[in-house]
C-alpha cells in the first residue's frame, strides 16, 4: 500500500490508542504529534515525535491527513479549518466540534477537494457511521435512537444495585469512566453532540445541539430505579433522532431523556459503559448495533479504520466526493418537545388525605391523559408515594398537567415525570 503521511493533534486517551494501532500499519507513517505540554511523561511513546507548535503541522505540505484527537470547540475549529484550507483530509472524533461546526468544515472541505472522516465520533468502537453512511445507502433513514453514553449508562447500571445517583457517579470517577466535572455527560450535552452528527449522516442536516431537549440523570434516584425495576423496566438515558417526527411533527424530532425501557427490550440489556444503537431504514427494518461506546482501543480502532480506508481510496479520481455524505450547508433546528407521544412514569409524594387518588384522576382527565397503572405506597406519617404510569401523553398535556398539580396543596413534591419508551 502506498505511505502516507499523518499529523495529529493530541495524545491523550485516544491518541495513544492510534500510536499502538499504527503500529500495526507502517503505511501509515505519523510525522509529528501536537501537544499542550511536553512536561507529561510520555515514556510509553519513545518514538513520537512532538511539538507543542500545532504549525509545524498545519504546514508542513507532506503531511496529508490531519488525525485530531484533541477534542473540543477551541482552538480546534480553527486548527482543522486551517487544515482544510491546506488541503489536508480530517480524521477526527471530536463530536463537539462538528455538532456545532459540521456544516462549514464540510462546506470548507468540498470547496477544498478534501475528505473529513468522523467514525469515532459517535459510539467510540461500535460502526455505527460507516454503516448508516455506506453499509446503509440504498435506505432512507427513518431512526436512530439508542444508548449513545457510555459514562451515564454505567452509572445507571450501577444505581441498579440500590447506589444513589452520587455514590454511582463518584464510583464512575474513580474509575476513570467519568470526568471531575460530568456535566457534559450527565446533562446530555454529549449525546446531543451525537444526536446532530448522526443527523447529518442519516437526514443530511446537522441539528443544531441548542436546539435539542436535553434532559440528564440527575433527578433520578434509587427509589424511581427500584419501581421502574417493579414495573418490568430498566432506566436508560436514551437519544432519539427521528425523521419528519414519530408523531407527524414537522421537522427533526431530537431529543434526550431518561426513559423506562421494558426488560424484554434490546436496548435495556446494554450494561456497563457499552452503547446499543437501533438504526430503522425503510427498507431493511430496524438493526441494533451493540459494543463499546469508549474507551482508548475501541476509539482508536475505528479512528485507524477510518485512516485505512482514506489512505486505500487516497488516489482514486474524485475519492473525496465518494466518501463525503450530502449534508446541507445550514444545520437544521430540533422541533419543540410538545408535540412528542409517549407514556410517562410518575412519581408524586403527596399528602395522605382523602380523595387524593380522585383529584390526581380529575386532574389528568382534564388534560387528556388516561391512567394505566396507579398505586400508592408507604403512608408513613403524613405522606405517601403514588406512582402513575400513563397511556401515550402529548408532552404538552404532560407540561400542562404537571403545571396545574405543582398548585394543588395535596401535592408535597413532585418526585419525578419520567417518558416511557415508544418506538421512534
Ligand atoms: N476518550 C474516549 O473514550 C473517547 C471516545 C470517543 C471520542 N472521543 C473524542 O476524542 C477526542 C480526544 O479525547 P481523549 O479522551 O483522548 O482526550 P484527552 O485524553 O483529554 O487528550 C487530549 C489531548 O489533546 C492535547 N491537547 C489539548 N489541548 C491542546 C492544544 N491546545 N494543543 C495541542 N494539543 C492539545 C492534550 O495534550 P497533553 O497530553 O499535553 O495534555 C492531550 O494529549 C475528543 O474529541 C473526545 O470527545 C474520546
């Protein structure tokens, strides 16, 4: 196979994981490494050459494909643009960066003649792009949704054995599964990022992460993973990216939430930090990929994946335009969460009075909402637990009902309102 010549930017988790990889490649020859310090001992890395100058790279005409692997908005969108106007092709993983930038460095890339590779971008080691992008092709998209966090669905597997949300989460860190400050994954910011590149590769826009429902783990606790448990349940934080709306919406339906997953499903048998993904296409019906979402190897396998099949397909007339999906040049926004259909779990710790039990069904009648399950528990002193689950809700029905409760002096807490799966 013909050489060709590499940067990269970073050598952290991943980037080590490609310099182990490469190994096993010596077509691939990476020239430099950029760095943010030089301090850090890199002992297990004798032969990398490094700089902290991220130029030397950016110009140095004999290096042909940029690796980036150093992650987040900035300096890193700057850096690849340069990149791009130097005419080099992009393996990247970072999906932050193409979330909120994808659709001028694709524009940039085109008017360039180069290629942007993002395998690793979504769901670290399962192959989830290339087969929406290729193994997918004679499909329109209708679906994907799925487990797309590594980080979360460890801590909800652990909170499974009675932990709270914050002894999960410390385990998580000490593990290295977590970062110190988790917002990114415990908010849903990650998954959004995930969310938007899978919508470009599956409806051709980019969906803008600002626009997208994000809702995280940490209301969650033990006793709503104990009931879920009850009903026949598991929780998972879930992202979905419908086309056209499950429910006739207009637009993009993305979103991310906790949601019950019932125990028979797939999706509620990915433990640990591994990710499960449900593609639907209209023609071949729904696949379910499952593997791991993380992690240095995993990462980096489909990184150098993706370099092996640049570099095959290198000197091919008109190469960058085969590999290179149709994504428009303006990202598209997320429809609103209103008009979204799903059953909810709730639960509500309210005063132990008479007739409770009737006002909760007046007051969800009055908003469209038909009970399936209600059950009370544990009248200790002067509160009980009531736990609802409903028949399919209007999200707007939800808000509106929620809203009118929160008033209601029966009403001590609002425990948790959490969706129900529905197949996107
Ligand atoms: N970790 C995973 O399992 C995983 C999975 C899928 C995707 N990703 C994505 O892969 C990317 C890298 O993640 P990671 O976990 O490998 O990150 P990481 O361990 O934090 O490594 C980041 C690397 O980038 C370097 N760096 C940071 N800022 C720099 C700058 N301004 N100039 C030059 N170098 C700079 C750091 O240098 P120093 O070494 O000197 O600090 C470090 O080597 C991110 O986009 C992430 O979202 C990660």
């Amino acid at each position: 196979m013909a050489r060709v010549v590499l940067g990269m930017l970073g050598l952290g988790t991943v980037g080590t994981g490609v310099v182990e990889l490469l190994a096993r490649h010596r077509h691939l020859t990476l020239k430099k490494v950029a760095v943010k310090s030089l301090d850090k001992d890199r002992s297990a890395m004798p032969n990398c050459p490094l700089t902290t100058d991220v130029d030397e790279i950016i110009n140095d005409a004999e290096i042909e494909v940029l690796v980036e692997v150093m992650g987040g908005e900035n300096p890193t969108v700057g850096y690849l643009e340069r990149a791009i106007k130097k005419r080099k092709h992009i393996v990247t993983a970072n999906k932050e960066v193409l979330a909120k930038h994808g659709p001028r460095l694709f524009a940039l890339a085109k008017e360039h003649g180069v290629a942007i590779f993002f395998e690793a971008s979504v769901a670290g080691g399962v192959p989830l792009l290339s087969t929406i992008h290729k193994g997918l092709e004679a499909n329109e998209i209708e679906s994907i949704m799925g487990i797309l966090n590594g980080t979360t669905n460890f801590i909800l597997s652990n909170m499974e054995t009675g932990k709270s949300y914050a002894d999960a989460l410390k385990e998580a860190q000490d593990l290295g599964f977590a970062e110190d400050d988790p917002t990114a994954d415990v908010d849903g910011f990650d998954v959004a990022y995930k969310l938007s590149v899978l919508s470009a590769l599956g409806f051709g826009y980019f969906v803008r992460p600002d626009t997208i429902y994000k809702e995280g783990i940490r209301n969650i606790t033990e006793e709503d993973m104990a009931l879920a448990k009850e009903f026949g349940y598991r929780i998972k934080l879930l992202g979905t990216a419908a086309k056209g709306g499950s429910n006739g919406n207009q637009g993009f339906d993305v979103r991310v939430h906790p949601t019950l997953v019932p125990v028979t499903h797939p999706l509620a048998s990915v433990s640990g930090a591994n990710n499960g993904i449900l593609v639907r296409g209209h023609a071949v019906g729904q696949l379910t990929l499952i593997g791991p979402g993380a992690g240095k190897l995993p990462t980096a396998s489909a990184v150098v994946g993706d370099l092996m099949n640049l570099a095959g397909a290198l000197k091919l007339p008109d190469f960058a335009s085969y590999f290179q999906p149709t994504i428009e040049a303006s990202p598209a926004s997320a429809a609103p969460p209103d008009h979204w259909k799903c059953p909810f779990y709730l639960r509500l710790v309210v005063k132990d009075t008479p007739g409770v039990i009737g006002k909760l069904g007046t007051i969800f009648g009055a908003h469209n909402i038909s009970i399936a399950t209600i059950i009370q528990r544990g009248a200790e002193g002067r509160e009980a637990t009531v736990v609802i689950l409903t028949h399919d809700v209007l999200g707007k029905d939800m808000n509106s009902a929620l809203a009118e409760l929160k008033k209601c002096d029966f009403l001590s807490s609002l425990g948790n309102a959490i969706r129900i799966f529905r197949s996107a």
